[in-house]
C-alpha cells in the first residue's frame, strides 16, 4: 500500500491550465459588429467615386471624396449585417466546406496516413529540420500564386504529421499560417497585392522584385528560427505546449505511430497517390495564368476529391459521406467567416468605410516627412482590421497612397511596401480575417491561444518591417 502511495506521489501532475477570460469568438466578432455600427452614429458618412481599376475591379478616384446624407445603421441593417456578410463571403465559406470534404475524402482512403508515415520516419531523427522546409515551400507557393487561404489545405496534413514527430497542434499551425502569410506579405509575384498596386501607381508589374527577394529570405529565417524554438521547447516538455489539452486525443491517435509497423500502400492507393501532383499543377497553372480564385479552386477540390476517393477504391456512397463529414468539422470555422465578414457589411452600409481610409490618408500626410512611410504602413494595419482582403485593401488604399507618395517625397514603390507590411502580417492576427479563423477552428486551436503564441513574431516582423522601409526611403528605393 505505502509502495503504490510513493508511485503515486511520484507521478508527476498536470500544471493547472488557465481558463480564457476571453468570450467566444462568436461573441466577439458580434460584439465587433455592434461597435462597427455605433461608429456610423459617431462618423460622418462619405464615398468616393469609383472608377474602373486593374484586372477588370473596381477603385476609387481619390479627388473624389466627399461628405454625404445617409442615415447611419439602422437595427434591421444591423440583424441583418451577419446573414448579409454570409452571402458576400460565400465563396469562401464554400471553399472552406469543400476543403474540409476533400480532405475527408483523403483521409478515407488513408493516403494522408501512409504519406505522414512515410514522412514521419524520414524525419524521425531530424524532425526538427523539416520545419525550415515546409515553411520556405509554403511561403515560395504563396509569394508566387497569391493565395494563404492554402494554409486551410496545409493544415489538416501537417498536424498528424507533427504529433507523431512529437510536437504540437500549434506547432504544425505554425508553419502553414505563418509560411503563407509571409509569402504573401512578401509578395514577390503577388498578383492580387503586388502586382495591383504597381498597376495603380503607374509602375511596371513586380518591379522593386529583388528587395522583395530579401524581404521574403529574411522573413522566412526569421520565422523559422521562431518555430523551431517553439517546438523544441514543446518537445523536450510537451507541459509548455500551448494546446496540450486539444490535442490530447491526438497524441492517442498519432504519437505511437512510429513504434508501429510503416505502413504499406495498396496499387490503388499508390495510384491515387500519383494523381495529386497532376492536381496540384493544375492548381498552380490555373492561378497564375487563368485567373483563379475560391469558386475555381473549389470546384477543382470537388473533382479531385471524388477522382482520388474512386481510384483509391472508395464506393460513391463512402465518398457522399466522407464529404458530409468534412463539412460537418469545418462547420463552425465556415460559420466564423461569414461574422467576421459582418464588421465589414456594417461599416459599408454606414458609409463610413470611405471616410476612415480618407482619414487616415490625410492623417499621414501631416507626419515629418521620415515617419512617411512608417505612418503607411501604421494607417495599412488598421484598415486590414476592417478589409481583411489584400486586393480589396489595395483598390480602397492604393488610389490615395499612390499621389500622396509623391507629395510626402516617399518614392511610390516604397508606398506599395508598406502597404504590404501593413497588410500581410495581420492577415494572421486580426478575428476579422476569415480563412484565418477558419483555419484555427480546422487546427482545433482558439484564438487567444494562437494570439499569445503568434503576437511576439508579429511584433518582430514590424520591426523588421520599419527597418526595410527606412532603407527604402533613405535610398530613394524605386525598384
């Protein structure tokens, strides 16, 4: 009896975990959108005019600003403010389903698990060099199409392949958040950021291409070094892991999947497996040269899905129900999109959203001409709050960046800069960002977790970001 007291003593406890103070995510978008809708009591409405922009969209004539007579949100605009935001964001909300029931699919067929397999004993033993990797790769596919809404994709691969190399949810979300977001801030041949804004501004398209180059070398170092030390901590003591408790039933499931026999793939399976790079060039070429975006990518999603599930040896029926079930765990993150979106919706039905981004211009044009660019990049992050979408931001703010540039002597490639500093790195920060919610919802990871693990990184990439726009603007950087 004594003897099985001083095991059990010895065992070690689990540190208390902290109850989040913080409401739920529903419950703070909501509470977003009611604050959205005062401001329309509290700012005065005005519009600018709108022109036609690059690419066939829409921008704003920036002379064009004036005061007008509308009434602010009433409390029908506002009950009406979240279905109205589901409508305008459902081709991301649709993409968000799909990617949950293609992945579904994949899994039914058990070829993620026999590629996780096969990657985790490759890294068994180096496993912490895979990160700089993955992060580098993501990031060089997302400076090149556009797109960090892969890291909805990214994720469910990563995180079985991560617990079974002894690391954590957070780590695996890490990388694919992180990694997409900096390619996209980066924005080498960004043609939804970049590659607008240089058309609006009269300059030749992904011009300035070799300081970016830097940005994206030095970003990327710099984040992997940030994750790698994360993950090391987490594995030498899995209690320092922010999500040790979501990922309690993963660990059951993943951790022990080495000590296990490597699992073997089935001809149908190695077939299936083949047809994913087809896929995956089909992707890229459609994005970059055909336009692409959410409806086209999920209707490719779609079609793989069901292809890969049929080789793979699945009946038509366990693929009908493998897609319900992805859609019914992406359910909430699909949800979450369509309310962070309503911040958005009251704001325009107000007719505010013009006034703040005039605002805001006039307000950097009273800074000291060596705070210029800084103050861009500053007024940039705050409207990402309210227009999570690069190239929607890029229309809005570029048109007034642009001339504004010229008057405060910051050459126009340097606005552009900090448009992206300003824009990318939030992408990942702010609850009014969709895919980003999605994703954590995907990852089983709440928002204020991801908050106290990402906001350090976030603040050295401002840094670092201030540092390159001092540069640009000393130099006279004009690509």
């Amino acid at each position: 009896m004594e003897q099985l007291q001083n095991q059990k003593s010895s065992t070690p406890s689990l540190p208390p975990q902290k109850k989040e103070r913080m409401p739920h995510i529903y419950v703070l978008l909501f509470i977003i959108s009611g604050l959205a809708a005062i401001l329309t009591y509290v700012i005065p409405a005005g519009s600018f005019e709108r022109v036609p922009g690059p690419n066939g969209r829409e921008s704003i004539d920036p002379n064009s600003f004036t005061t007008i007579d509308a009434p602010p949100v009433s409390f029908m605009d506002f009950m009406l403010a979240i279905p109205v935001g589901m409508a305008s964001a459902s081709e991301i909300i649709f993409f968000t389903f799909i990617i949950g029931g293609m992945f579904m699919v994949l899994r039914r067929t058990e070829i993620i698990e026999i590629g996780v397999d096969r990657l985790a004993r490759k890294f068994e033993h180096k496993s912490i060099a895979v990160i700089p990797v993955l992060l580098t790769l993501f990031a060089v596919v997302a400076t090149t199409i556009g797109t960090p809404e892969l890291s909805l994709v990214y994720i469910p691969v990563l995180i079985p392949l991560f617990i079974s190399l002894g690391y954590d949810s957070m780590t695996a979300a890490g990388i694919a958040l992180i990694s997409t977001a900096l390619g996209f801030t980066a924005g080498v041949m960004n043609p939804g950021t970049v590659g607008i804004s240089q058309q609006i501004s009269g300059l030749e398209t992904y011009s300035g291409f070799g300081l970016r180059v830097v940005v994206l070398m030095v970003i990327i170092l710099v984040g992997s070094l940030y994750i790698m030390r994360y993950a090391k901590k987490v594995k030498q003591d899995p209690f320092k892991s922010y999500t040790r408790d979501e990922d309690e039933l993963k660990r059951v499931k993943y951790k022990d999947a080495l000590k296990q026999p490597a699992k073997q793939a089935t001809k149908r399976q190695l077939l299936a497996i083949a047809t994913l790079p087809i896929f995956f060039s089909v992707l890229v070429y459609g994005v970059t040269q055909l336009g692409w975006f959410m409806l086209e990518m999920s209707g490719l999603f779609i079609f793989m899905g069901i292809l890969v599930g049929i080789i793979a040896g699945l009946s038509f029926t366990k693929v009908c129900e493998a897609f319900t079930e992805g859609f019914r765990e992406v359910l909430m993150g699909a949800i979450i999109i369509g309310i962070a979106r309503s911040v958005a919706v009251v704001l325009e039905e107000g007719q505010i959203m013009d006034t703040i981004v005039y605002g805001l211009g006039n307000l950097v044009g009273q800074l000291p001409s060596t705070l210029s660019a800084i103050g861009m990049m500053t007024v940039q992050l705050f409207i990402n709050f309210f227009i999570p979408s690069g190239s929607g931001q890029a229309l809005v703010t570029m048109p007034i960046m642009a001339p504004l540039a010229d008057m405060l002597g910051v050459t126009r490639q340097t606005a552009i800069l900090a448009f992206q500093f300003g824009d990318g790195f939030a992408h990942i920060l702010y609850p009014t960002s969709g895919y980003f919610m999605a994703a954590l919802v995907i990852a089983g990871i709440s928002w204020t977790k991801w908050i106290k693990f990402f906001t350090p990184l976030f603040m050295i990439y401002m840094f670092i970001g201030v540092i390159f726009l001092i540069y640009a603007q000393v130099t006279g950087w004009t690509g």
